[in-house]
C-alpha cells in the first residue's frame, strides 16, 4: 500500500509453469525498494483449470495482502513455442481479471521496453536484466529464477516510466532512464506521425 511518498507496483511475468511477481515501492527521487518477490509455479501434469487456479488464487491473496497501487504486467508476444504464449496468455488473463476485481490500474509492458528501461538497451539478456536488477535494488545477487528478476524489472519499468515523464533535466536521469526516455519518446513520435 502506498504511503504519501510512494508508490507500491507489482510486476507480473506471467507464466502458467513459473509466475514471476515483485513487489517494489517507488519514492521520491525514482527510487525503488525491494518489497517481496517470489516465483509461483504450477505443476505440468496438473489439469488446467487446477494450473490456473493456483497460480491465480496466488496472485489474489498477494494482492490482498500487500495492495499494489498499480499492478505491471509484462505483454505477451508471439514466439514458436504456442504452448508457452497460451500459458502466458492465459495467467494474463487472470491477472486482468484480479486487477479490475480489486480495482487496480494495470499497465503493460513489452519485454523490449522492459530491457531498455534497467539496462538501457532493448537487446540485454536475461543475465544482464537479473545483475541491473540487482544494482538498482541493493540486492547481492540477482534473484532466482530468472522469472524472479523479471518480474521485478517489470515493476522497476513501469515505475521509472511514470517517474521519467515528470523529469523536465534530461541529465537527471539515471543512463538506462535517459535511453528507456529516448526510445519512448520516438515510439510516440512515431505514433503520432
């Protein structure tokens, strides 16, 4: 729950086998401390509607007990593996459902948009993410899975991109917030024209 000063997000990589969610707290100055982080994971040979009932009745309680102000959620995109995009969809799905159900504003983000706003490019690995992730919270080492780590970028994403459309000094922007602002900036030029 967010105090006068922050700002609480939680980020959402949607998965049906392993559900990263984070839980970060914004404050002033675009900073962002850890809150919780865990990795929810559904058992394969499970029946489906078993899979996603875990998974959401999960997120529910979390939701419930730590009361996001907004919640992230990475955007599913195509890939090869139809297995993999069906299961995303359909935890994000869920997610959707709960956001609307307790009230919550939802944003989605790209994985590209998530990549370039902690590293500064839209290219970066998993790796790169995890170790960024861990800088920008004080962490030791980049949480596990990576699942865990992204889902905390998605949070980081979504709080800095609010953050980053009040800052009027371009120079007071961290170099990842100066490139995720460049690039967010040409995506809405190039909507516009």
């Amino acid at each position: 729950m967010s105090t006068a000063h922050s700002t609480r997000i939680l980020g959402i990589d949607p998965g049906l086998t392993r559900c990263g969610v984070g839980v970060v707290d914004l404050t002033a100055g675009r900073k962002v401390a850890l809150v919780e982080v865990d990795v929810f994971r559904s058992a394969p040979e499970a029946a489906l509607d078993e899979r996603i009932g875990s998974i959401g009745n999960r997120i529910d309680a979390l939701i419930a007990r730590l009361k996001p102000d907004v919640i992230a959620l990475e955007r599913v995109f195509a890939d090869v593996n139809v297995r993999s995009v069906m299961g995303t969809a359909q935890i994000s799905g869920v997610v959707l459902l709960l956001a609307n159900r307790h009230g919550i504003p939802i944003a989605m983000h790209t994985p590209t948009e998530v990549k370039a706003a902690v590293t500064g490019s839209g290219k970066a690995n998993k790796e790169q993410v995890g170790k960024m992730v861990a800088k920008i919270l004080g962490l030791a080492e980049a949480p596990k899975p990576a699942d865990a780590a992204d889902s905390l970028a998605i949070a980081i994403c979504h709080g800095w991109k609010g953050a980053g459309a009040a800052v009027s000094q371009e120079s007071a922007l961290t170099p990842a917030q100066r490139a995720w602002h460049a690039a967010a900036t040409a995506a809405a030029r190039k909507r516009e024209g």
